[in-house]
C-alpha cells in the first residue's frame, strides 16, 4: 500500500524537475535575448522562450504544485514585465498579426 504512495510522489517529483528544467531554460533565453540584436535569432528565442515557460508552468499545473514557492527559485518575465519579456510579447503580436 505504501509502495503505491512513493511511486506517486517519484512521479510528481520527476515531472516538477522537468518543470524546473524548463523553466531555467527560460531564465536562460531570457538572459539571451536581453543581448540579442539580429531580429530572426529573436523571434527564434521569443518562441522557445514562450515554449518553455508555457510547458513548466503547465508541468506544475499538472501536478497541482504551489506557485507562490517560485518566487524563491524562478524569475517569472510575466510578473515582472521585464524589458525582455516586452519585447517577446512583441515579437509573437507582430507574428500573430501577420497570420
């Protein structure tokens, strides 16, 4: 009976690394796009940041994880509305508009 408890806490503690994988993958491409100049290297970025974020706080979602513990270990473009997440959402209005 027991051993079903730990196979469910393994599982949410493997997804919750695969969130927390994602989401410095996006403090990362943050970080990327804050130096970038080239405009298509841009757009390529704004997406796999968006990508990656969407898909770790999915992840948490998922696994019904407190959000107001990230603070302590992830940066949130979103809450902040840093000049690099601006520039982002930018990008993928102007892509959405072209379509």
């Amino acid at each position: 009976m027991f051993g079903f408890f730990n196979i469910f806490k393994t599982r949410n503690k493997k997804i919750k690394e695969k969130a927390f994988q994602l989401l410095r993958q996006a403090s990362k491409i943050s970080k990327e796009i804050e130096f970038e100049k080239d405009q298509v290297r841009l757009r390529g970025l704004a997406f796999d940041l968006k990508k990656a974020h969407d898909e770790g706080l999915k992840l948490l979602d998922d696994i019904n994880y407190d959000k107001n513990k990230l603070d302590k270990i992830y940066f949130d473009p979103k809450t902040k509305m840093s000049e690099n997440f601006k520039k982002v959402e930018q990008i993928l209005q102007d892509f959405n508009s072209r379509i």
